[in-house]
C-alpha cells in the first residue's frame, strides 16, 4: 500500500470517527429513557393501515422509514434515527464542503455547523426526524447534482435519482431542495449555456416520479389533503417567534415553552455574528472565483431567499410570504421556519470559505515571518 493511500484512509476514517463521536456525545443524555416529542407520535407503530393513510392523505414518500416503525419499538428507533441524522448531517456536509473547497478545517467548520446549530436542536427536540432524515441527506444529493450538471453521467442521474427520492420522505424538505437546485442551475447555466443538461434533467424527473409514483398517484387523487386545509389561520398560529434576529441567528420556531439552546448558551449572540462574519467574508473573497464563484453567489441568494421566507406571514415580507403560500407550491408550509434550513447550508458552505481565507492569510503571515 503505497504512502499516500495509507494517508487517505487514515484520514478518511480519522474524519468519519470525529463525527461518529460528536453524534454520540450529543446522544449520551438521552440514551436511557424515553424522548417524548412533538411530533414523534407512539402510535404509528401499531398499525401499518394508519402509517399508510397517512401517507395517502397527505404527501411524501415516507413509508419507508414508517415501516421501520413496525420492526422495532419507538424507544430504540428515535435512538438510532437521531444517531444516524446528526452523523450524517455532519459527514455528508463535510464532503459537499471538500467539494467545493478541499480544506479539511474549512470542511470540519462546515459539517459541525450543519450538525449542531439551534434549528437542527429545535427540531429534534419538537420530533421533527421526518424532515431532519432528509436534510442530513441533502448535502450528498446536493453534491451529486453538481456532479450531474458537470458530468451529464448516467451514473450520476442515477445516484441524484435515488437520493431526491431520499429526501422526498418529507415533502417539505423535498420543496426547499428543488428552490436550492434551482438556484444553483440557474447560476451554472447563465455561465456554462450548455442546453444539453436540459434533457438529462427532464429524463430524471421522469425517473423520479416513476419511483415515488407509490404516493404522488394517491396524493393526486384524493378528494382531500391536509395541504388543502391549510390557510391563513395556520401561517398565523405557525409563525416563527421573535423577531428577524432570531430567524437570521436560527432560531424562532413558532412554539414556545422548549428550553431553547440560547437559554443555557451564554453569548449566543457573539457566536452567531462570529459565524455571520465568517459568512460574508467567504463571499467576499470567493464570489469572483473562476471555479467556485457562481455557486458562491448561488448560496448567497439561497441564504438570502430562506431568510425572507423564514421570517412568515407576521414579517416585513409577510404579503409576499402570505402570497407565495396560497399560490405555488409552497402552500403547506405552516412553519415558515423550516426555511432557516436554507440560511444554514449558506452559513456551512459560505462560512467554511470565511475560515479558509483566515487560514491562508494566516499561513502567508507565518511563512513571511519565517523568511530571513
């Protein structure tokens, strides 16, 4: 085995171990006992014709976990469920970071962030697995569909097949991706004009709506949906709390009485424009990047779009909020904070920049003062 195979591996297992370890300290609290959460309903392992309505009534392929709440009591599966998110929240966005910056303590910053940040925290607390499972997904996905834009591969066509399918178990996190992607072709093909990609996109939608056909037929023809219920009385009661500083810090999710992260976290504040800062200084120094400067400008505008729709209907962009809510696809989307997921993925890739220019300015400091 030659040297600097050994070193890759070493590496790769070294980085894989970081993030196995911070996964399970952050569980160590709640391995004995069980979690009593919002959303994580004891019943849905007792019967599959319930698990299955609901997937019917409503939308997103989420049977698959579902079933996994028949093999095993809900004691066990939240344990497993939460280990597996918050590992895969921080590898899969360390590897998107590599990607984009191959920095190991740029991609570190970037995965412990997506990791452990107060809106991940909040939704695990309220029960929230459905839309965490995919969001710990989404940078992998997220990864490949760049592979794809570049490579225009069957191979990858396939993988970003699988995986949006992945992320469509909740349709809300499969909603916020298709905005991202779409944000991030639109800046590709306005610098590449490569109309080619046009038709191995529209070959994929094919083959994903073909896979997930198990639960957009019955969403498409049932007489009624949880989604046509909702209106302007659910934006109102769902809003986010507190005011624009909590949405951009990523907080304010719209029930009180949870013992926030901010409440045992003494200068959270400093934490956050530390963070912030390291937002913008990536895009400052890396938006013109011949490489990387179009996604740059890309998640500028994603984090900039997720904060807009995070603040809700009550927010100085309520009327466009309350618009985009009753007349595209985001109607559903009761709590506008899961759109903080968005301003999240900006501070991780954005901010892993930040800390990569501090490093090398740092590292040219060290090595003018070495120089005689």
């Amino acid at each position: 085995m030659s040297n600097v195979l050994y070193l890759t591996i070493r590496n790769r297992v070294f980085d894989i171990s970081i993030y196995l370890v911070v996964a399970f300290a952050i569980l160590i609290p709640f391995l004995f006992g069980k979690l009593f959460l919002l959303d994580f309903v004891p019943a849905m392992n007792k019967n599959f014709d319930l698990l299955y309505g609901r997937v019917t009534t409503t939308y997103g392929g989420a049977l698959p976990i579902d079933i996994m709440l028949i093999l095993t009591s809900i004691d066990i599966l939240q344990k497993i469920l939460f280990f597996i998110i918050l590992f895969l929240s921080g590898y899969m966005m360390y590897n998107l970071m590599k990607k984009m910056m191959p920095s190991r303590l740029s991609s570190f910053y970037a995965g412990l962030l997506y990791m452990i940040n107060p809106y991940v925290y909040i939704k695990m607390i309220s029960g929230q697995w459905f839309f965490l499972f995919p969001y710990a997904i989404f940078p992998l996905l997220l990864k490949i569909f760049i592979d794809l834009l570049g490579k225009k591969e069957t191979k990858e066509m396939t993988k970003f097949t699988f995986l949006l399918s992945i992320v469509a178990f909740n349709i809300h996190m499969l909603i916020i991706a298709l905005i991202i992607m779409t944000i991030i072709f639109i800046f590709w093909l306005n610098k590449h004009r490569d109309i080619r990609i046009i038709k191995i996109l529209l070959t994929t939608a094919i083959l994903f709506t073909l896979l997930n056909s198990y639960w957009i037929i019955p969403v498409l023809t049932a007489k009624n949906t949880v989604v046509a219920n909702i209106g302007n009385k659910d934006y109102e009661v769902f809003a986010p709390e507190g005011g624009l500083f909590d949405i951009a810090s990523m907080h304010g999710f719209w029930l009180e009485g949870y013992l926030y992260s901010r409440d045992f976290l003494p200068g959270w504040q400093i934490l956050y424009l530390i963070i912030l800062s390291l937002t913008i200084l990536g895009f400052i120094y890396y938006y013109k990047d011949q490489k990387i400067g179009i996604y740059v400008k890309a998640f500028a505008v994603i984090g900039i779009l997720g904060f807009i729709l995070a603040s809700g209907v009550n927010g100085p962009f309520g009327d466009i909020v309350r618009w985009l809510f009753d007349n595209t696809l985001l109607k559903g989307f009761r709590d506008s904070q899961k759109f903080v997921a968005m301003l999240v993925l900006a501070y991780s890739v954005l901010g892993g920049l930040g800390l990569n220019k501090i490093k090398n300015v740092y590292d040219k400091y060290n090595q003018d003062e070495e120089m005689p």
